[in-house]
C-alpha cells in the first residue's frame, strides 16, 4: 500500500526588480565570423589535399604494380613470360602475356575508389597499348629470326643434299635437287619481299656453292681427279670466279700428281703410257701427244663443213665421267654451231666420229658453255709419239726407261720420286713378311721342336718350302736342334758387335726392317738371350720415347767395352755399379761441357774424346767405384742447391725426367765420388 507524503511549501522569499539600466553599447562580430569561416576553409584545404595526396599515392603505387609486371614478364630468368615464348612459338606470347595483364590491371583497379579508377584508366590505357606493342614487337622479332634461321637452314641442307648426290655420281638427283633449292629462295623472296634481283644473286651464289662443293667432294674421293675435272669442266660457267680459281689451284697440282702417279706405275710395272691403247706397237721415244696432226684433223673437218673453232686450247668440257680435260694437251676442240643448221651438225659429227674421235654433241648449250660440238681424243686410241713400256726388273731399270721418256724436268722430278718409293715401300713390304714368317716358324720350333723329328715337321711342309727358297733352312736347323738339346748357341761376338757397332753408328740403320731380318737370320750366331735383347733394343729404337735412352744406354756401354771395363752379356752386381757410376759421370761431363759451352752439345768427335777421357779416369781406379757408388746408402748429405740443380740435369740426360729426392742424392754422391776419384 503506498504511503502519500504530504508536499509543504518552503520559506517564501520576496524578489525586487533591480533599477532599470538600458545597455545601448554594440559589439562588432565579423572578426570572430571571418576566423571561424578562415578554420572551417583552412579544414576544407587540408582535407582535400589528403584525399588528393592518397590518390596520388594510390595510382604510383598502381604505376609501380603495372611496371613491375611488365619487367617481370621481361625477364630473362622469368620461365613463365617472355622467356617461355621462343622460336616459331614466339607468337603464342600475346595470347599469353597481354589477356594476364589485363587481370592483373584489374586487380590493382578494383582495389581503388572511384575517383582514383578514373584518374587510373587514363594511366592503364597508356601502359597497355606500350605493354602490348613491346610483346608484340618482341615475339615477332623472335619468330622472323627463328623463321629466317629455318629457312636459310632448309636452303644450306637442300644444297649439301645436291652436293652429296653429285659426289655419289647420281648428277640427275642433283639437277632435281637444285631446282628444289631455286624454288625455296622463290618462296622465301615472297615472304620476305625481297626484290627480283637480290633472289636472283642468292639463286647464283647456291649454285656455285653446289657445284664447288661437289668438285671438291669428288677430288677428295680415291681417284677422284679425272672426275672432278670433267665436272668442273662441264659447269665452270656456272660456278663464282673466286671459286674457280680456288678450284683450279688445288685440281691442277692434284691432276699433275695422278699422271706422275700413273707414269710412275707404268715405268714400274710395264704397260702402255697414259692415253695408249692396249698393245700398240708404236715404239716412239716421246710420251706425251703430239697435238698438232689432231688439231690438222680439226681444222680441216671445220673447213670442209664450214663450221668455225670456238676453242681448241680453253679446258671446256671432258667426255665421260672418268674423262681428263684433252683442252690444255691441244687435243679437243669445240665447234660454234652459231648459224649452222642441224643437218650441217650432223655431217661434222658423222666425219669426226668416222675419223676416230669421241664426240658430245652441246647444241643445246646446257653446258653453260653456249651451244657447240665438242671432239677429242677416245681413251682408246693411241696418241702420236706414244711408246709401251715393259715391266722394270730393278730401281734402274725403271728409272732409266722414265728418263728415256719423260722430258719435262719438275714431271721427271716427280715421277722419280714416286718409282724410288714405290720400290721402297715394295721392299718394306716383302722384309716384313719375311720376317713375320720367320718368326713364326721360329716360334713353332720353339713349342713343337722338341718333339719334331725334324725342323721342317715342327714347321709344316708349305713353311719349309718357304724357309728352302728363302735360304733360312741352316738357321731354322740350328735352333731346332738347340731347343732338343743337341747343341748350345754362343754368341759370336763378331756377330753381335756388328749390330752393336751398327746401332750407335747408324740408328736408323738399325731400326730398318732389314736389320730386324737379318737378326732373326742370324739366330745360329747368337744366344737366345742375345737374340732377344737386340730385338728388344731393335722395338725401342722405333719407339720415340724409348730411342734416346736406348742410345744412350748403349753409348755407356760400348765405352766400357772398349777400355775392358765391361764385357758382352755382362753380369753381377759389381758390373752393374760399376756400369751406373760411369753412365752418371758422362751424363754429368755432357752437362759441364754445356754450361761452359753456351748450352751447346758436344760434337761426336768432342763426345768420344770426352767418354776417352773418363774411361781413363775410371780404369786408373777400378776398384774403388762399386764402393763409391754404394756410399750413398751410408752418407747422410746436405746438397748444395747448385749440386741439385746439377744431378737434375745430369738425370734428365739419362732420361730420367721427374726424379725422386732419393735419384737426387744418389747422382749427388756419384758425382762427388768421380771427383775425388778424377783429381
């Protein structure tokens, strides 16, 4: 139940007007008005310049983004923008490149206000057309170099294609395959709007590459001179003059070697000259054509059909494909057919062909050579003055039936050279089957002798009708009964100084295949282990990196030899240390010689008074030289640089190139012991 409070009024207190006062003075507020309306402008300002400051700062950083892309989809390392696009696929990256900056363009607008997109279209629209004309630029650029690269390689394997055909002999493949060429260069003319002209120079220049190609093709093959000349004859019109010369100037000295090559084969080996038909009886001392009755029988043919010589002595054309150029030699001509009929053509080739002449009828002027009719002497008939020459039984005899035949001196020169090596090589040839043969039968004594009731049982019946004619039977004797124990070979130290003396006299003596030979037929005159090592030394003079110290080796010895310091086959210890003390102090007597001489090496008559001297030395006092030779196992020296520097150098000589430290000290102390011993 509510509870009512009774409300009482309060003191009451009586308010009195003041006196009446009229306030009658006015204030002036435009000042206050002005400042509140110059803060509310400088608020406006300051507002505007931040949003303007923001879209500023929005749209570069939209610049920045927009850039930023393009670089990226320029870069190289880049494996997803312009990098990805190359070759004939350059193109693909328009389709690629320009719709992804459309996206990323808008994305960065979306992220702006709409007064800040306005203000970015204008921008964007710049960038785009700039972004789209560099991919577009770029990727077209890429494709043409990739487009030209292919076509200038389908160009370069169509002419090495024609160049392959013509040096396999198929020329109409090669015809087939020129015209495939021209009409590449058409098309490409095409595309490139490349004028009539210039597709008419490049057309000439692929020609002449082909054909110079092919004549160097065909030279390179075996026997290749006569057919490059007769296809460089046939399209020398067709092939640049720089090329022709070049061509000319390898073809020329390569058909002067082949002639040499063919006399010198017939000087040899008997036969008729070049040009001589089989069996002609003409025995004239001269070789070579006379060419003034066949250029009789060309002019008189010319004056009876009334045809004139457009050339007689210009290489222009070769019959056949194995054929020689007869141009230079006087003995092929060719007739313009300039203003002839084709029954008048007919007639002069019906009376050359009847005369014995070899005829090419190039009416049609597909030669490049201009229309005519071509004659020369047919491989088979024999040429004036022409002589066949019977087989040579010796180096003399062929030498003295070319010097009775060949005039000229640079070819006589030639063709010597050519029957002194044919004959050299010949004779290799047969002393290494000699001695291939001998081995062998050496050998099969060697594994089946002991059981061989005979040598020539151990060595087979075709064998020993070998060994019989070639005069081995005594030898192959010997050893047979050697290896049955019935006899023991002993050196014949005449026999073995001989080879010793020849090595050092005459390596080059000594490393011939005769010398091999000679060794293995004088196997009754040697002891097996004698036979051997001089067959040994035999293989190292032939190797260049074992000669020099084979040589040297030898030299030390025979000067042990000759002063009784050493005997053959010598044996044991004291030999043996005796031997390397002396091979040390002459190696190291040369390396003096050289530092007080310049550098300059010994002559053989300095060497062998030197080596004279040394051995003297050493015979004075033999005895002490296995001791100072052994001395340096017990010595514990400190080399001066210089005697480091001298042992180096005195081991290089004895072929010892890259010596330990322990060879070092060793040739040190051999070196010290000859000059305690030599003073």
């Amino acid at each position: 139940m509510a509870t009512i409070i009774p409300r009482t009024a309060g003191p009451q207190q009586q308010l009195q007007a003041t006196p009446g006062v009229r306030n009658t003075t006015q204030v002036d507020l435009s000042p206050a008005i002005d400042g509140i309306r110059a803060v509310q402008g400088v608020a406006m300002d300051i507002g505007k310049r931040a949003k303007e400051e923001a879209d500023l700062t929005a749209l570069m950083k939209a610049q920045f983004d927009l850039d930023t892309f393009e670089a990226t989809a320029f870069d190289p390392s880049n494996d997803k923008g312009m990098a990805k696009h190359q070759g004939i696929n350059a193109l693909g990256a328009q389709d690629a490149l320009i719709p992804e900056y459309d996206r990323r363009a808008a994305d960065i607008r979306r992220s702006l206000t709409r007064d800040q997109r306005a203000r970015f279209d204008q921008v964007n629209a710049q960038n785009r057309s700039r972004f789209a004309g560099r991919v577009q630029g770029e990727s077209y650029r890429r494709y043409e170099l990739a487009a030209r690269e292919t076509r200038e390689a389908s160009k370069k394997g169509g002419q090495d294609s024609a160049i392959a055909a013509g040096i396999a002999g198929d020329f109409e493949r090669q015809e087939e395959l020129i015209g495939t060429v021209l009409g590449m260069y058409d098309a490409s003319a095409q595309v490139t709007g490349e004028s009539p002209e210039v597709t008419a120079e490049a057309q000439r220049t692929a020609i002449s590459s082909i054909h110079y190609g092919t004549a160097r093709g065909l030279l390179a093959r075996p026997d290749g001179v006569a057919n490059a000349r007769a296809y460089l004859d046939k399209h020398q019109a067709s092939i640049a003059p720089e090329q022709l010369t070049h061509l000319e100037s390898i073809l020329r000295p390569a058909e002067a070697d082949a002639e040499e090559e063919a006399l010198a084969a017939v000087f040899v080996d008997g036969g008729a000259l070049p040009g001589l038909a089989d069996g002609d009886s003409d025995t004239s001392s001269r070789a070579t054509t006379d060419p003034k009755s066949v250029q009789g029988d060309y002019t008189a043919l010319a004056k009876k059909h009334g045809f004139s010589i457009s050339s007689m002595e210009r290489p222009v054309i070769a019959v056949g494909a194995g054929a020689r150029s007869q141009h230079p030699k006087g003995t092929a001509v060719d007739y313009s057919v300039k203003g002839k009929t084709k029954a008048q053509g007919d007639a002069l080739i019906a009376d050359l062909r009847a005369a014995g002449y070899e005829v090419v009828d190039e009416r049609d002027g597909k030669t490049g050579t201009g229309p005519h009719i071509h004659a020369e002497l047919p491989p088979g008939r024999a040429p004036a003055g022409s002589a066949a020459i019977a087989q040579a039984a010796t180096l003399e005899d062929a030498l003295k039936q070319m010097r009775a035949h060949v005039t000229d001196p640079q070819q006589r020169k030639g063709v010597e050279q050519r029957i002194r090596r044919t004959f050299t090589d010949r004779r290799n040839a047969r002393i290494e089957s000699e001695s291939i043969a001998l081995e062998g039968m050496r050998t099969a004594i060697d594994e089946q002798g002991a059981d061989a009731k005979s040598w020539r049982e151990a060595v087979g019946p075709e064998n020993a009708a070998i060994a019989v004619r070639q005069g081995w039977s005594g030898v192959l004797e010997h050893q047979w009964r050697e290896r049955r124990g019935e006899t023991l070979t002993e050196t014949d130290p005449l026999v073995y100084d001989r080879y010793a003396r020849l090595m050092l006299d005459n390596p080059a003596g000594f490393a011939s295949k005769e010398t091999r030979l000679e060794i293995l037929q004088d196997a009754g005159s040697l002891s097996t282990a004698d036979r051997a090592r001089l067959l040994n030394e035999w293989k190292e003079l032939n190797d260049p990196k074992k000669r020099e110290v084979t040589l040297r080796r030898r030299k030390v010895e025979a000067a042990l030899v000759t002063e009784g310091l050493q005997v053959l086959g010598w044996k044991g210890t004291a030999h043996k240390e005796k031997a390397a003390a002396f091979g040390m102090a002459i190696a190291q007597a040369r390396t003096t010689f050289r530092d007080r001489n310049q550098g300059s090496d010994p002559t053989p008559e300095q060497d062998r008074a030197l080596v004279r001297s040394l051995v003297q030395s050493f015979a004075r006092r033999p005895e002490s030289m296995p001791d100072a030779v052994k001395s340096y196992s017990r010595i514990d020296l400190k080399m001066e640089p210089a005697d480091a520097q001298r042992a180096r150098r005195a081991l290089a000589d004895e072929g010892v190139d890259n010596p330990t430290q322990d060879e070092i000290t060793r040739a040190v102390l051999r070196m010290k012991a000859f000059e305690s011993q030599s003073q």
